[in-house]
C-alpha cells in the first residue's frame, strides 16, 4: 500500500480490486511491517519510535476524539488511517528490537505469568513511543481533559464503535476499532505499565491475569475430593469380596 510509485487513482483501484477478492480491506489487512536495512542505516528506525512522532500521532487522534460532528474534522478519516499505521510501524519497529536485540543497549525482556514486556535501563534508552505513551497532557489548553496517547485510542476504538460500527464493519474502510483494539493489545504486550494501565482501562481488551494461589488451591481441593471418592471405592470393594468370599 506504501509503495513510492502509486498515485491516488491507482492505489484507490488496488484497492477496491483487493476488498474485491480478499473480502476484506487493504487498510487492515496490510499493516505496514519494518525490514531491517543496510546496517549504518539502522538507526533510521528510532525515527518512527521517537517523541516527535508520539506527538503527532497522539494530536491527530486528539482531533479524531473531538472533532465537532456539525464541522469539518481536522483528522479525517483518511489522516486517522495513515496515523495508526505510522504507530503499528513503531509497535512493529518496538517488537523486532526486543526480540532481536534484548541483549543489547541495557534491554531486557522479562517473563512473568506468560507475558513478556520490556524492561530499559533508563529513559534515554526506552522507546519513546512507549515510555510516554501513558503521559497525560492537555494537547490544546488547560481547559481541556488531560489526555494520554492509551486515553485517546480507547476513546476513540468506542467512539467508532458506537457510531460507525455499521459503516466500517466488513465495508470497503478500513475497521478502526479492530485496527486500534489490536494497536491496543501489542501496547500491552510491549510494556507491563501500558499492560497495567489498558487493564484499568479497557479490561475487556487486556483482562486482568487469574488469581494463580486461588486456582491452586481449587485444584488441590478437587484432587483431594477425587482421592476420597477413589480410596472409599476401594475400601467398598474389598468388603464386597470379603463377603462374597464369606458366603462361597
């Protein structure tokens, strides 16, 4: 879908050609992907993750979650697509580090009830899409609620839901709330202070781990249960056959 040679026209007709076969749009299914380039360019990469970039995405979505239904959006449709793909780009970008250079630039990846999120050394070395992803701040004045990069997108996956869900839901468009709710799903997945805040959030999205001593010792007591039943079918079989030896 990013390929430099297309124009409007044409990528409007691939497109439409793709919904057509595909049955599903090309905005969801084509997720812009990074590919690791030419070594001394890599660092190009922490364009995408970087601050500047949080910034701009997270006033285009501002935008989107206020934008006046009786005016012009200054997000429209069409920006709100491209900026959630720059951010799956930095999701992409945050995900093949960690899995292939945990070892490096004081990166760590830590498992815990089979979840894995990133742990940096300090600030300077964090993704900054993800370590000021949770930052609150007021985009246009003091009067307006403060918002966080993870505040705007869960507003804005229930927005479209209420509002649009007929409209984007197996049509042409792409399907924002899908494409956010999954966006969502790998915040959490990158970061444990992300995870913790999109449970408070939207816990039908990242749900709360189970109580893992509770299971434990539900299980322990149905073993127990199991064992009895099984030890007093024993003892009532050998008293069987102590009668019947008993009466023969």
């Amino acid at each position: 879908m990013y390929h430099p040679r297309w124009n409007s026209r044409e990528l409007q007709i691939a497109e439409e050609r793709y919904y057509r076969f595909c049955k599903i749009s090309a905005l969801n299914a084509q997720l812009p992907r990074w590919t690791h380039v030419f070594n001394p360019l890599r660092s190009i990469s922490n364009i995408a993750t970087s601050k500047a970039v949080l910034q701009i995405v997270r006033a285009v979505l501002f935008y989107a979650v206020y934008s006046d239904a009786s005016s012009a959006s200054r997000a429209p449709d069409n920006v709100l697509v491209t900026g959630l793909h720059l951010l799956w780009l930095a999701l992409d970008i945050c995900e093949s580090e960690r899995q292939i250079h945990a070892g490096q630039y004081g990166m760590n990846v830590v498992q815990h009830d089979d979840e894995s999120w990133v742990v940096l050394s300090s600030a300077e070395e964090a993704f900054p899409i993800l370590t000021y992803s949770t930052e609150l701040v007021s985009p246009v004045s003091d009067k307006v609620k403060k918002e966080s990069m993870l505040t705007l997108l869960v507003s804005l996956m229930h927005k479209y839901k209420e509002e649009n869900d007929a409209t984007f839901s197996g049509s042409k468009y792409c399907n924002i709330p899908s494409l956010i709710e999954i966006l969502l799903k790998k915040f959490a997945k990158l970061s444990k202070e992300c995870m913790v805040t999109l449970r408070q959030m939207a816990p039908q999205i990242v749900p709360s781990t189970p109580d893992h001593t509770s299971t434990k010792e539900s299980l322990g007591t149905s073993d127990s249960m199991e064992k009895k039943a099984k030890a007093r079918q024993r003892q009532a079989a050998i008293m069987v056959r102590s009668l019947f030896a008993k009466f023969t």
